[in-house]
C-alpha cells in the first residue's frame, strides 16, 4: 500500500512541476510594451541661456525587456526622433529634434497580482537636427546622462499586462553660437507614459 502511495505521490508532484515548468515556458523571459508618453521638459539653464524652454510633446514608444529571473531585467526603451519647438523669453527661435535611446535595469518586486517595479541606467540622446536662429545657434551634437524608473505591469488576460511608467531622464548639452558655448541647457524630462504590454 505504502508503495502505492509513494508512486502516487511521485506522479502527482512530476505532473505539478511540469505544469509550473510548462507555464513558465509559456511566458517567457521576453516582454515588450507599447506605450503613449507625456514628455514635460524640465527647461533648465544657466544664466548664458536664460528664458531658453522646449514645449512639452506627447510621443509613442516601445520598450523591450529581458528578465534574467522573475525579479531582475533589462530593459532597452526606443522612440521616433522628438522635435521640439525652441522658445527664447516665449518667443519661438527654432527647432530641434533629438533621439534618445535608453538602457535600464529594473528589480521587479515580488508580489501577487500586479508587479511593480524600479530601475536605473544610463540614457544616450543624439540631437539629430538643429535650426535655432537660422542655424546661427547649435547645441551640442549628443549628451549622455541617468535615467530612473518606476512602473507597474497589472495582468489584464493571458499574457498581456496593462502598463504605467514614469522614468526622469537626465539631458544636457551645451548651446554653442559662433563655435563658443554661450551656455547649458537643461531639458531633464519627466517621462509618464500608459501602455500594454506581452510576455513571450
């Protein structure tokens, strides 16, 4: 009988393994989301650059994540190129358009139900196209800089997850006028953004 039993209970923890193994599988390491994001520039400067500001944009993105365990991923945040307008004391001088590409990692907090979570990283923002002043005033071609994060992914069905984000992303660049700074600006956007996302 005891024999039985043990047989028993052997299959029965073999099946409950393969199950968990098997959901696991299901989802996967990968996700990737999609999101709608506010951008609302921070617009500091020092005092060679004062009154200078960029318009807040509303922009789409994605991001891709990899998660080396239930609890720690990286996650790569692309966009389009954002243009913004330029404004001098409310008065527009230009455009300036700039991609900025995001690496992160994040610790996904173990919890029941919906998962939060924090990251850091390091930002890389390349200012594609500059016209300020008739192209009298450029800034400076890229800018490396942190980045911080924190988000929830909330099960909706399957694997999908609704998604809420919001990452400050430190951005820099000198303005140059005639091959000489004439100042710092400051765009250090705070980034909050709704989306969904899949894991596979």
């Amino acid at each position: 009988m005891k024999k039985y039993i043990l047989t028993a209970m052997a299959i029965a923890a073999a099946s409950l393994i393969s199950t968990q193994a098997f959901a696991q599988a299901k989802e996967g390491p990968w996700m990737v989301r999609v999101r709608a994001v506010n951008l609302a520039s921070a617009n500091t400067t020092d005092s060679g650059t004062a009154g200078l500001t960029v318009n807040d944009i509303v922009l789409p993105e994605v991001d891709v994540s990899y998660f080396f365990s239930p609890n720690l991923a990286v996650e790569l945040i692309l966009t389009v190129p954002q243009e913004h307008n330029v404004m001098a004391n409310g008065t527009k001088i230009g455009t300036l358009s700039q991609l900025p590409p995001t690496l992160l990692a994040q610790y996904h907090f173990p919890m029941n139900g919906f998962k939060p979570y924090v990251g850091a990283g390091i930002n890389y923002t390349k200012f594609t196209t500059s016209d300020i002043g008739g192209g009298t005033v450029t800034p400076d071609g890229s800018s490396w800089g942190g980045a911080l994060q924190v988000g929830v992914d909330v099960p909706l069905s399957g694997n999908m997850y609704f998604n809420f984000d919001v990452k400050k992303v430190f951005i820099k660049t000198n303005i140059n006028a005639g091959g000489n700074s004439i100042g710092t600006f400051k765009v250090d956007p705070l980034l909050v953004g709704v989306g969904i996302g899949w894991r596979f």
